[in-house]
C-alpha cells in the first residue's frame, strides 16, 4: 500500500502520488513571488497590447488617419493607471501602510487575477503552490491594513481535520473561551455551507495553500479573510500543524490588540 493510500486525502491532493519534495511539502514564499509575478504579468500584456495595435493600425487608418493615434493613446492611459496600481500596492506591502490611493476591493482584484499569474509562474518553473503561498501573505497584509473591530462571536475559525490532534484541541478550547466560533472542516464545501449558515463578519481559514486559495478566492467577496498556511512534515493530509503565534496574530487583527487567543 502506499503513502498516499494510507490516508484520507483532501480533493486538492487527489493528484498527490506520495512523493516528498522541496515546494510540495513546505511552500513557504515571501511576499515578493507574487509581487514579482504580477508586474511582470502587466509587461507583457503591455508588450501583447503593443504589438496588437502595430498590426492593427494600417487597418485603422483606413477609417480615420487619426484612429491608430487615438487608440495607442487610450491604451497608454490604461496601462499607466494599471502600473500605478502595482506600484502603490508594492510600496504599500513593503511599509505595511497606507502609502497609496486604494482601489475598491484589491484583495479582490488581486484573487482574480491568480489563475493568470499562476500560469506565468509554472512557466517560469516556480510551483504553483509558492506562487499561493505568496499571494496568501500578500492578502493577509491588505486584510491587515482594512480590518475592521468586530465582535468574537462574529469571528470564524476554520480548521482542517488533518491538523494535530493537540493542536486541534488548544485552538478549540481558547476560541470557545473568548465566545469565538471554531469549526473543524473536511474541505471547502463544507466550509462554505457553514459560512453560509453563520455569516461570520470575518474569517480565519488553516488550510494548505491549495485550500487556502480556493477558499479566500470564493469568500473574500463576503468577508475578510486571513489564510494561515500549515506545515506539513509528513505530507499532505497527515498531522499537519501551524505556529500558534500567527494564528494569534490573525485573530487580534479582528478583535483588537489587547485580545489573545493563546495565553
């Protein structure tokens, strides 16, 4: 029998054929993967843009002589402001301030455009699962920056069945004390449904990134949301844990600075 039959995997491992290798079971990546990625996704878009308006243009000018002039001037100003964006976002994730004029709902821009820079990513080599790991600690760095005080019982905790039993148990003990609702959660429908049932005001979800990025990607529209990556030393699925800390950290984001999840 092997690895990979001898557990209960998630629907995001089902590709998982038991083989423990660098990215797969620790895809820890700074902040700077994901940044990296999205400029120089707007390059090359720019670079495609370009490239359609100097095969187009002859044509264009046919209908006006002006045409081709009107639209590369357009483009420019769209491209710019897209540029702009990337830049305010990069300084404002390097200081972990407001150093830009925000745009409505960026953490939900930057959801919608990961499938696109996960594609440029394996091209270049880099694992998908670094890239959501990236985009993760960029998330919860915009999340941190706009949270907003809420109530406990309006806090949501998701955890996974495969996290250690006694780690599992902490959690659960501490979240209940403070009035915190706390679930443990087979996969992402489930979660979904409970989110749907309770309508926490925010959400902590312990997952692997391939969870975490499904899952922030289907709720951030509803609620804030802070993924905290888990460590996986014996693969996928199995005993898998977190460092308290940053859950801790997580939850005074919601709930103020003087809250503590763990004593």
């Amino acid at each position: 029998m092997s690895e990979t039959d001898k557990r209960h995997l998630g629907n995001e491992w089902k590709d998982w054929t038991g083989e423990f290798r660098d990215g797969l079971m620790d895809a820890a990546a700074g902040k700077r993967i994901f940044i990296g990625l999205l400029g120089l996704g707007f390059f090359f878009l720019g670079a495609i843009g370009f490239i359609i308006w100097y095969l187009i243009s002859p044509r264009l000018s046919q209908f006006h002589p002006m045409l081709p002039n009107g639209l590369a001037a357009i483009f420019m100003i769209v491209w710019i402001i897209c540029l702009l964006w990337v830049v305010s976002l990069v300084f404002t994730l390097i200081g972990n301030g407001h150093l830009f004029v925000r745009i409505k709902d960026t953490e939900i821009c930057i959801t919608a455009l990961l499938p696109a820079i996960q594609r440029l990513g394996r091209r270049l080599g880099i694992a998908p699962d670094r890239i959501s790991h990236s985009f993760v600690r960029v998330s919860n760095t915009l999340i941190s920056l706009t949270a907003k005080p809420i109530m406990p019982d309006q806090l949501m905790i998701l955890l996974p069945r495969c996290l250690k039993k006694n780690l599992r148990e902490t959690i659960v003990s501490n979240a209940k004390r403070l009035s915190i609702m706390v679930f443990t959660v087979p996969g992402g429908e489930l979660a979904r449904k409970l989110i749907q049932e309770n309508h926490p005001k925010a959400i902590i979800g312990v997952a692997c990134e391939r969870d975490l990025f499904s899952g922030i990607r289907d709720v951030i529209r509803h609620a804030p949301v802070i993924g905290i990556p888990n460590k996986r030393p014996e693969g996928p699925c199995k005993n898998t844990s977190i460092d308290l800390k940053d859950l801790d950290q997580a939850v005074r984001t919601f709930l103020g600075p003087n809250v503590r999840l763990i004593s």
